[in-house]
C-alpha cells in the first residue's frame, strides 16, 4: 500500500470516529500533497510524499519556535499535537550513531576538511538519508565532526 493510500485511509477512519483534530491535520496534508502533484505535473511517489510531509513538519516546528517568543503556550501544543499526527507517516529516524557513520563516510569521500565543504558534505547525505534524518541534524552533525 502506497503512503498516500494510507493517509487517504486513515483520514477516512478519522472522519468516521470523529477525530477532528486528525481530520484536520489530515486535510491539510491532503491539500499539500495535491499542492505538490500540480506543481510537480505528475502522480506523488512516496518520496515526493515523503517530502511533502517533511516540509509540513518543518513549517509547524518554525511556528512553535515563534509561538515560544510568543508566548502561546496553546498554540504550540496544538502544533506539537500535529506534528505528532504527521511524524507517523515518516519513515523511522536514524539513530544518532547511524547518522554519525553517515556523515563521517561523506566526509571522507568528498574530502571535506572545514565548514566551506558544507555544501559537499549535504549533497552527499542527503540523498542516502531520505528523509530518515533532518537537515539542521544533519548539519549540526557536520559542524560537529569537522571540528
């Protein structure tokens, strides 16, 4: 079963038990991932989906981090709660150790030697950790292993 086939079913039982807070969530992935197939001009893959659903998460934790400014304590814990509903559709995250093997093998097959080979070191691992690892994460992990 493909991952869009799965949120379509879940949102279906939501309606049914009269989850509305998954409902919602639910809906508004939905909107995005038919958002992403008329910009992309062609039927979601699950990585497409997947991407989707992490760009979704990434917007959700930049609005906590306002909220936390903010000081909307009931804001935040709604979007921490939909955060929640999205993280289920994404796939287990690396641990810390299989993300530091990652980033450290990049390391050396691109022969990066300071933060100015960022860019080299993300081109690298991005593409294996798919969605199994943040950015920022990834990043940090970089930093962290080149100095």
């Amino acid at each position: 079963m493909s991952l869009i086939d799965r949120i379509n079913e879940d949102f279906v039982a939501a309606m049914k038990s009269k989850d509305e807070s998954k409902v919602s969530v639910l809906r508004m992935l939905k909107s995005a991932l038919q958002n992403t197939k008329i910009q992309l001009q062609k039927e979601l893959t699950d990585d497409d989906a997947i991407k989707a659903i992490q760009r979704e998460i990434k917007q959700r934790k930049d609005s906590i981090a306002t909220y936390e400014t903010g000081g909307r304590a009931e804001l935040k814990k709604k979007k921490k709660a939909e955060i929640e509903v999205l993280s289920v559709y994404m796939p287990e995250q690396l641990s810390d150790e299989e993300l530091t093997k990652i980033v450290k093998a990049a390391i050396e097959e691109t022969g990066a030697t300071g933060p100015s080979d960022m860019s080299k070191i993300m081109g690298n691992v991005m593409p294996q950790v798919a969605g199994r690892a943040d950015g920022g994460t990834i990043s940090a992990k970089a930093k962290e292993l080149l100095s």
